[in-house]
C-alpha cells in the first residue's frame, strides 16, 4: 500500500524527474571533448534553466533552510545548507564563465564575448569543483533517490498494465 498521498506522489516524481534530468544533462555536458564545443554550450544554457527552475519549486524549502541555519539545527542540515549554497556559487560561476567564453551560443544570437584566458581558467575550476559537490550532493541524499524511485516504480508497476512473460504455447502443446 502506498502511503504517499497523491499531491506528494506527483511532486516526488516532479522532483526526481527535474533532478535526473539536471544530474544526466551534467554528465553529458562535462564532456565538450564527445560532444562538440555547439553541444557542450546549448546544454549548459540549458541546465542553467533547469537549475533555475529547480530553485524555483524549492524556494520555501530554501527559505526555510535558511531561516534555521541561525537556529539549533542538525550538523546534516547545516551541512546540506552549505552544500547547497558551494553548488549554487559554482553552477553560477561556471555558466557565467561559460557564457564568457562562449563560441557557439552567444556569436549565434550575434553577441561575441572576447576569450580570455581567465574566464577559460575559472570556468575549468568552478567545472571540477561542480563535479566533486554534485558528488558529495547525491551521496548525501541517495537514501532519498533509492526511496522515491522505489515508491515510484511500485505506483507505476501496479498501475500498469500487466503483460505475461510465459511463453505462448503452440497448438499441438495445446491439444
């Protein structure tokens, strides 16, 4: 029995939808070198949306985060807040740069930023350091990701429809 109700059912699978998404458009992006400099640039722009719609569901989450970060909390919580805060700063600072150094993306739309070999620099440290925490960020909350993708898949198992996997039998078998 799934004791979810359904509002929180559908904000779970919001919830690890936006992140997957984020977390796999990441991976990808953090290889210009497999999938071209055009690729790498559109792909950050849009994680930038994503993220930004991400913070966006989670803004009373945040706020409330925030305002207890003052209070007596939990060394998890504060660890989990300053995490938060290190991966907002990067992701930040690595679209920044990356719209910095843009080949693709913005010469597109008409707009040629001068390269400079500082924001090349930072937005190769702001890339590694976003790795590292995203890292760290998922190990902290996979109990979380291994919970929800378990209550999700026994929604949707029971709700789909159910296909047998016995072989079907020919006709003198049958006889």
């Amino acid at each position: 029995m799934n004791t979810l109700p359904s509002k929180t059912r559908r904000r779970t699978l919001t919830n690890l939808a936006l992140d997957g998404a984020m977390f796999v458009t990441f991976l990808i992006a953090t290889a210009p070198r497999f999938t071209g400099i055009a690729i790498h640039e559109w792909l950050g722009i849009a994680l930038g949306a994503v993220v930004m719609t991400h913070l966006v569901i989670h803004w009373s989450w945040i706020v409330g985060v925030t305002r207890r970060l003052f209070d007596r909390t939990t060394g998890s919580a504060r660890l989990n807040d300053a995490l938060n805060t290190l991966l907002f700063i990067v992701f930040t600072t690595m679209i920044f740069t990356g719209l910095m150094i843009s080949e693709t993306a913005l010469p597109w739309i008409g707009i040629r930023p001068e390269r400079d070999r500082f924001w090349t620099q930072l937005h190769h440290l702001a890339s590694d350091a976003a790795v590292f925490l995203i890292g760290v960020h998922v190990a902290l909350h996979w109990r979380w990701i291994v919970n929800a993708t378990r209550r999700l898949r026994a929604r949707f198992s029971r709700t789909a429809p159910s296909f047998s996997a016995a072989p079907v039998l020919n006709k003198e078998a049958q006889q």
